[in-house]
C-alpha cells in the first residue's frame, strides 16, 4: 500500500465521522424537548405553578410524568399525570400553592419528576427536579400577607391623589365663595 491510499482511506473515515456527527447534530436539533419546572404567577407573584414545557423543535406526544412522591395540593391539567401532546413552545401548568404554605408542607425538600413522551416512534426519557424555593430571594422573605399590604397601599395611594385634587377645589370653590358673599354684604349706596 502507498501513502496516497492510506491518506485517502483516513480521509473517507473522518468524512464519514463528520457526516455522522452533522446528522446526529441536526436530528437532535429537531427533536421535542421537555423540561419540568416552578413559576411564579406574575400577578400574583406569592404563588407557585408547575409547568411541564416543550422547549424543542417538534412535537412530544404520550407525555407521561410521576413525581418521586405525591406533591401536595396540585390542580388542573397535571394532577392526572398524563398529557396526550405538546407542540414546540407549547407548555401545561396547574396552580400549586402559595409559597409559604408549599414550603411549610414539603419542609423545602425538592421532588424528583421522571418523565416520558414520544418523538414518532422514539420513547425519550427525561428527569428534573423542581424546589418550592423562589427564584427571587426577596420574594421569599415577605410575608404571606405582603400581597394584601402592597395593594392596600396603592389603593391608599390612590385616594390620597384624589383627595388632594378634591382639597385643592374645595379651597378654590371657597375662596370664590367668600369673595361672592363678601361682594354681596357691601352697603347699598342708594339707601
């Protein structure tokens, strides 16, 4: 054998490598992709939403989750545990709690979520974990009662505008209103 077989077999291989990884890279950009994960409500931010999302490029279908142990107080769409498809970009959530009463119920422990769903014929596996910890440390320092105070004071702040507006008309209105009486008590000159 020459140099110049030798050369071109290697060159073969590694052309054959690279076909392999761009068809893997491309595939697996094409695939669905989901992930588990806490929200916040961004009304209410003292409160907590499950969220399964497909963060990948096709649809998942069979989508089908458990959790390590029963997660107290989940409603909606995830309690059952099953999902019959999620398009790309597409998620699920169900409302579970507010913080403080999720972190006093699961002692801040962290659940495992095993999950599977289809990508065609592919079954795709998956696990995450989700916290009742908040993504905004400040969040979690108010109180459970910071939601009613914040809105009573922009309730309050409010009134006190409009009841400044309404002071300052009432000081005009009696101003005119003592300038027409006193207009009014002047001495008739032709008496």
């Amino acid at each position: 054998m020459d140099v110049g077989t030798i050369v071109n077999g290697l060159m073969v291989l590694v052309t054959i490598s690279i076909a392999v990884i761009a068809w893997r890279t491309f595939k697996s950009q094409t695939r669905p992709r989901i992930i588990v994960y806490t929200h916040h409500d961004h009304l209410r931010p003292g409160l907590l939403k499950l969220r399964i999302h497909n963060i990948g490029k096709d649809v998942a279908t069979d989508i089908s989750f458990e959790m390590e142990y029963p997660i107290p107080d989940i409603r909606g769409p995830l309690s059952t545990g099953l999902l019959s498809s999620l398009a790309p970009g597409e998620y699920r959530e169900s409302m579970w709690g507010t913080v403080w009463t999720l972190k006093e119920k699961t002692s801040g422990e962290s659940y495992k979520v095993k999950y599977r769903y289809h990508h065609g014929k592919k079954r795709l596996c998956g696990e995450d974990v989700i916290e009742t910890d908040s993504y905004d440390e400040e969040l979690t320092r108010l109180s459970p009662y910071q939601d009613i105070v914040k809105t009573i004071e922009i309730s309050l702040s409010a009134v006190e505008g409009k009841l400044s507006n309404v002071l300052s008309e009432v000081s005009v209105l009696s101003r005119q209103w003592k300038e027409f009486i006193s207009s009014q008590n002047c001495d008739d000159p032709k008496k």
